[in-house]
C-alpha cells in the first residue's frame, strides 16, 4: 500500500460530516470542496435522474433498510431490556455504511418510534429522561396474549358474580331493613341492605381526588382479603392512590376507581373529597343508613348541618386529624 493510499484511509477513518454525505450515491465526503466535485459529477447527476423518475420509491426504500438495521440492532443488543430509543440509534449509526434518517419519511426519531409502537415492535415509554422502548419478539407477544385472554376469563367471571351478587342485594334491599347499632370500626353496609356499588357516582375529578390523601378507604373488587381491608390514602397523583395498609397487610397502589368510601361511627371525624365542599373536615352527627346518607357537622359552619352520601365522605385517619389539630 502506497503513502497516498495510507493516508486517504487514515483520513476516511471513522464518521465524517452529515452534511459531505450524498445519500443517493451512498458516497462520503471530506470536505466542501469534494461534495462540491461529486454533486456536479456524471454519476450523481445519473443518481439524480432514477431519483427524479420515482422520488416515493426511492424513499420507500431508505426508509425501509433503516427500519430494517433499527429493528435489528435493537433486537440484537437489546432483546429483553428497556433502553433509550437515542442509545440505539447511536449505536445504529455508528456503521459508516448505515443508511441516514433524513433520507427516510421520518422526520425525527420520536417519529419513527411512534411508527413502531403503531406496527407492534415495541413498547415505548416517555420520561423526564427521554424516550425508552422495549421490543416485543415473538416469545413476548405470545406470553402478553396469554395473559390477556386470562384476564378476559377472569374479568368475565367477576362481571357474572357481581350480577350474582347484585340481584341478591336487591332482593335484600325490598324488605326493610331493622336498624342497628353502628361499630366503631365502620358501618357493616352489607347487613343494612345498601349497595355502594348500586349508586356509584361519575369519577372523582383531578382536584376532587387530591382531597384522598388522609383519608381511610378500601379496595374493590380486589384479591384475596384485600377487599375487605382497609387503607389510609398517604398520596394521590395523575389518578393513582398511594396506599398505607393497616393492620398486617402491605402497601398498595392502584387506580382512584377501585376504592370505597369507609363510614365512620357517631362522633367519628370525617372529610369530604366530593361536592362544593371537599377538602372540609367534620364529624358524623347521625347516619341513615338505609338512605346511604349522614348528617354532618363541619367544622367553622357553626350549628349548621349538612347531609351528604356514602360516597362524598370518608373516614379520616386519626394521626391526620391530630396533625391537623397540631397546626
């Protein structure tokens, strides 16, 4: 090998500007002047006409050899793992040979991932950090449909106990119901023949839920004994509870929709996270609990009374209702 030939491959080693790189003939340049050479070159003028003739064919083509190498390398590299979208397209273009993104019909790497999502090759989430993408092969996709047709199963079993369950509240419900001494613990809504669940209301808005946190709330239709256990809401955020558990039970946290108001016993400290009054603070003064409803005295209304529902009132955590007093 020659001294000249040497050095030109010294010179070309590694990545060269973007802007020295003529797609269509997939030739790199060193300089202003070689690119200036090349573009008024017989070969690319050549290049320019077959481009001419068919402009969506060739970028159809583009497009799909750089699809083909991202999917690849993502595949490759990055099989069962969660990874910038920017990580791999560096990776990508490390290969002096690879194929750029501004010769595609994307216009910006957000773009294509987005296109890949749509295709189901990957997964996408996007953080504070960037976008990070996890590719589902073949194994994955398998996997994911199995468990959704569990799910299906599942989901429908539960729809036909609930109307189970629904048509023998009813029928509790058409004969009246003898009043009874509420616990400290709550009211046992299931003796009383009143189903929350029969009333639900639309769901708590943004600034409705934030009026969650300290309240005392339980899970439905959730596993195991969790339905019926209790938790203390310590946080809320973009419609997700953040759950204390009370008692031998663990933390939890899942959507606003699943959980259930708690009703306290005569003299207990209440909030109400619905209505014109959320966020207040009060006491039960009487519960009509074959009415769903109670009467409450909040707290700077003076004598005045104020009815609400089951489902505009929840219990409040004692630790809340002290620190608050504290201040």
């Amino acid at each position: 090998m020659s001294a000249k030939s040497l050095s030109n491959q010294l010179k070309s080693k590694g990545l060269q500007r973007l802007r020295w790189y003529c797609q269509l003939c997939e030739k790199q340049c060193r300089d202003e002047n070689g690119f200036k050479c090349h573009c008024s070159s017989p070969a690319h003028v050549r290049q320019l006409a077959v481009f001419a003739q068919n402009q969506k064919k060739v970028v159809d083509g583009f497009s799909s050899r750089f699809k083909t190498a991202f999917i690849s390398e993502l595949s490759l590299n990055h099989r069962n793992s969660r990874v910038a979208a920017n990580k791999v397209y560096n990776e990508l273009i490390a290969n002096k040979t690879h194929v750029h993104m501004n010769a595609t019909r994307w216009t910006s790497l957000t773009e294509f991932v987005h296109h890949l999502v749509a295709e189901g090759v990957c997964e996408i989430d996007e953080t504070d950090k960037g976008i990070f993408i996890t590719y589902l092969h073949a194994e994955s996709k398998i996997f994911q449909g199995a468990v959704a047709r569990k799910r299906t199963h599942e989901d429908d079993g539960s729809a036909r106990k609930q109307e189970k369950l629904i048509e023998r509240q009813v029928k509790r419900g058409a004969v009246p119901a003898k009043p009874e001494q509420h616990e400290p613990t709550g009211l046992k809504l299931q003796q009383t023949g009143f189903n929350m669940d029969l009333t639900r209301k639309e769901k708590l808005s943004q600034m409705e839920q934030s009026h969650l946190v300290g309240t005392i709330m339980r899970i439905y239709c959730a596993p195991g004994e969790q339905s019926k256990q209790k938790y203390i809401v310590t946080n809320v955020y973009k419609g997700m509870a953040t759950l204390e558990g009370i008692g031998p039970f663990n933390s939890a946290k899942v959507s606003t929709d699943h959980l259930r108001t708690v009703i306290p016993a005569i003299g207990a400290s209440i909030k109400v996270i619905r209505g014109e009054n959320a966020g207040c603070i009060g006491s039960v003064i009487s519960v009509d609990a074959s009415g769903g409803s109670l009467r409450v005295l909040l707290e700077g209304s003076g004598d005045e009374m104020n009815t609400f529902s089951f489902e505009d009132v929840s219990k409040l955590d004692k630790k809340y209702s002290f620190n608050r007093d504290k201040m």
